[in-house]
C-alpha cells in the first residue's frame, strides 16, 4: 500500500466522500449535504485519508465551543484492514486537542462492532442509549464521550466522565 496522506477536506473531495459514504452507510448523505458541510458549515470541520491521490476514507466533526460532535468516520470497503480509519481519527482527535477541545460526542450503531472497537480504542466511553435513532431501520444508537480530564488524560471510567460532564454543563 501507498502512504496514507491525512488531510483538511476540500470543496472537490465532495463526490467521493458522498460516494464512500453509500458504500458504507445504509442511509447515506447525500452528495448536497457533504457540499454544505464542506462550503457552508461554518462550525463542520472534515478530514480526508487519500491513498496515491485516491481518497480512501474521511472523518468529520461539528466543532461547538470546547466539543466536537463527531457526524461520520468511514473508509471505501476496498481501503479495509489497513488501519485508515484510526489514522484518520487520530489526526483529527490531535488537531483538535491541541486547538482547545475538550470532549467528543458521536451515536453509533450498537451492531457496529468494528467502529465501536475502534471508538474504544480512543477511549470514548459508552454513556448511554438514544432509542430508535437510526431512520432505516429504528436501531438505538449508543451515545459514546471522549472527554479529557484536567491533567489531560482521558476519563475511561463511566461515572467520573459522567460527574465531569455535569460539572461542565454538559449532560
């Protein structure tokens, strides 16, 4: 495999983050919404994994304040197995972080194991259940948090992210 470019996302990575997404996603977003996100949403912020000028995966955010509602991580099926995903999120857990952010939110399906895995593996913490979130077939999405304690470490244990949250006004 080629070297893995991490990037900020661009106007003209539109059609293949819209087409990523339909190959992963069950209710995809459309192509007009990654346009809005990447030209009009002030507070959306998007990173693209590109593989010999190819872009193989994306991640993005809603930057609010200190927290960042993460909206999609995928990579094309084809780029699989090759550790895309966490390159990805890693930047963009590290560029954030170092601009100020405190805390991550995102919904994911409770039979996506992989991506919850991998969450895990950026110490998001599973804090609860939003019921039939997902519009295709009703599943619950889990509400997972990655928040980062006041000596800068993450907070792995549920309840301490839970009092941290409420102190920060955030539950």
């Amino acid at each position: 495999m080629s070297d893995l470019t991490v990037r900020a996302a661009e106007p003209g990575d539109v059609h293949s983050i819209a087409e990523i997404d339909k190959a992963c996603f069950s209710a995809p977003w459309s192509e007009e919404s990654f346009r809005v996100e990447l030209e009009e949403n002030t507070v959306a912020f998007y990173l693209v994994g590109e593989i010999d000028g190819e872009v193989a995966g994306y991640a993005g955010l809603w930057w609010v304040g200190d927290e960042g509602h993460i909206t999609n991580v995928a990579v094309h099926p084809k780029y699989r197995g090759k550790h895309i995903a966490t390159c990805i999120l890693d930047c963009l857990i590290d560029y954030c972080e170092n601009e100020g952010m405190r805390s991550f939110t995102l919904e994911v399906r409770p039979s996506n194991d992989k991506a919850i895995e991998l969450y895990q593996k950026f110490a998001f913490v599973d804090v609860g259940r939003r019921p039939g979130y997902y519009e295709d077939n009703h599943e619950d999405a889990i509400i997972m948090w990655r928040v980062i304690d006041d000596s800068g470490m993450p907070v792995l244990d549920r309840v301490k992210l839970q009092e941290i949250m409420i102190q920060r006004g955030k539950e």
